[in-house]
C-alpha cells in the first residue's frame, strides 16, 4: 500500500471540499470556499490540476467542465499528516506529543472523560 501524497495546506482546503461533496466541479469549489479566502477559479483549477498530478484526485470529464473525486481518502491523510508531524516535531514518540496537547488545550470535562475513556480502551486492548 502506498502513502498518501503530501498534501500542502491550500491543496487541504480543496480536499475537504472534494472529501465533502464528490464529483466536484471547479465551479463547485469555489462556490463551497469561504468567501474570505478570495480565491479566483484560476487558482482552485491550479490546485486541482496539482492535486490530479499528485495522485490525490482523480477527474472525469462531462461536457466542457472536468469532475473531480478523491482516490486517498480522508482518514488515510490525516493518518500520514499526523504520523509526519509526530516525526518531525515530537521525534516519532506518541506519549510526549498527546501530553503536550492534553496540557496546551483547554478540555470541557466532557472531553476529558472521553480522553479517559480511549485511553482505558487502549489499556484493556493491550491487557
């Protein structure tokens, strides 16, 4: 199985619009962006060319417009994002990385129960 594509983060916006709602249209994108973002359907046509070219999208073409799906879903770059970015920042070690997180974020106690919950699942699992 091949990882998914690194992705940037103007080509993530496009994704979650195409993840969202697919087959997607140029058009459709940029209708679906937030209007602050200001984004000409020039640019969101580069982005889904260089998504294309990437291996992230796949497009058929209908008329004079080309419809564009995913061919990596969500899940599998979210899993490659956060894998990179535990290397990269917290030297590959999960433990450090969640600590860090758990401490700089403020947590509803509904949250924390929820966190306690995974991590006596995890525990049980590994009994």
């Amino acid at each position: 199985m091949s990882l998914p594509p690194k992705i940037s983060a103007a080509e993530w916006q496009i994704m979650e619009l195409v993840w969202a709602s697919h087959p997607a249209s140029a058009s459709q994108v940029v209708a679906a962006l937030p209007a602050d973002l200001g984004w000409s359907e020039t640019t969101v046509k580069t982005l889904l060319s260089r998504l294309v070219k990437k291996g992230a999208l796949d497009y058929a073409r209908e008329g004079r417009r080309y419809l564009y799906s995913p061919t990596v879903s969500r899940e599998e770059c979210v899993r490659t994002e956060a894998r990179s970015f535990a290397d990269r920042v917290f030297q590959g070690n999960t433990s450090p990385m969640l600590a860090w997180f758990v401490q700089q974020t403020p947590l509803s106690d509904v949250e924390i129960a929820q966190l306690q919950e995974l991590l006596d699942q995890k525990k049980e699992g590994q009994s």
